[in-house]
C-alpha cells in the first residue's frame, strides 16, 4: 500500500525553458543564446548552486563575471527566475487531495532562488508535508544522498513511497533504492498511475 507520494518539481509539477532566461541574458551581455549556454555548461556552475556546494551571492557574482554583466541583485533574480512558465502541469486540486489522504514529499534538483520564487508564485507547493531539496540535502538526482533522504521524509518503508519524475535516470534510482517509480508522462498518466495503487484524492 503506498502511505508517502513524491513528486518531481520540474516538468512534473511546473514547466519551465531555460532559453527564457538565455535570451534575456543575451539582451544584456551582448552575448549570443548558444556562448551563454556554453558558459554555463562548461562552467558547471548551475550543479555546483544546486547541489549547495556556491550559496546564492557567489551563484550572481561568478555568473555575472563569465557573462561581462553587472545588473542589480533583484534583476538577476528576476531573470534566472523567468524560466518557469505559467500554470502547473498537475492540478493543484489533486495534489491537495493526495495530500488529505497521503504524506506528500516534493524530491527536486533546485537551487534556493528558484525554489524561494516558486514558494511564492505557485500555491501547489504549499501541499507538501516535506520537501527534499538538492541545494539543502548537498546532493543532486541520481545520488543515493538524495533518495535516501526523500524515504527518511517519507517516513515509511521504501515500497510503500510512489515516485515520479520525468527524468528516466532519476526514476531508476529511486527504483535502485526500493521505492515504487513511474516516469511522468503527463498527468493524466501520472492520475492512471496512482488510482492503479489505490491512491486517492
């Protein structure tokens, strides 16, 4: 019987597309789409903020200085925040109703700016007994750290915690660690998935 659900943020809960951010960056740096996400990658900068190795102040300095920028503190937030698209790609309502019958668990690789504006744009968080943050846990997905850490907040045997990501390396750790994982493939899948393991809402 499945007691804890755990969900994914990104692409499970809320969209998002990083080119957002990119192109408003160009805009600024005079860079072009395709050298900022080079930097970025090649930097490994964005791991090293959301595994909680760089805080939120070193994550703006280092990334202003490899993009030549030197905007304000609240507009760069606002732009690294603008990847997030509007709405949720699950019902908020049948979150909340998961969450009156079942423990709740948000398990994500996220990093504290963008996790902050999404506390504050989208209520679907609120529905979360726990969550489970890579940038808190010190680790990201697929790390055994971070599963491990989503079962304590489960508080119950790894069998009876359903999990969904989108993310197919993701869903195969969790399943490595014991816990019942299904990739998201939209909700109405996801919905098909948890009413087949009696999940209710």
């Amino acid at each position: 019987m499945i007691k804890t659900v755990i969900f994914d943020l990104g692409r499970v809960l809320v969209d998002f597309d990083f080119m957002r951010g990119y192109r408003t960056m160009s805009e600024i740096s005079g860079l072009d789409v395709d050298e900022i996400r080079r930097r970025f990658q090649s930097s490994g900068i964005a791991n090293e903020f959301e595994s909680g190795a760089i805080g939120e102040q070193e994550f703006e300095r280092r990334t202003q200085a490899m993009l030549g920028t030197s905007m304000p503190a609240d507009q760069f937030e606002e732009i690294w925040f603008s990847v997030f698209l509007p709405g949720t790609l699950m019902p908020e309502d049948v979150v909340a109703g998961i969450r009156r019958n079942h423990r709740t668990v948000l398990l994500s690789n996220t990093n504290e700016m963008h996790f902050r504006g999404l506390k504050r744009h989208y209520p679907i968080l609120d529905h979360f007994d726990a969550y489970v943050l890579s940038h808190e846990a010190g680790a990201m997905k697929p790390s055994p750290v971070i599963y491990e850490a989503a079962i304590r907040a489960a508080g119950c045997r790894p069998e009876e915690c359903y999990f969904t990501d989108d993310v197919p390396e993701f869903v195969e750790g969790a399943r490595r660690h014991g816990i019942d994982a299904v990739q998201f493939q939209g909700a109405a899948h996801a919905m098909e998935q948890l009413s087949a393991r009696g999940v209710t809402w």
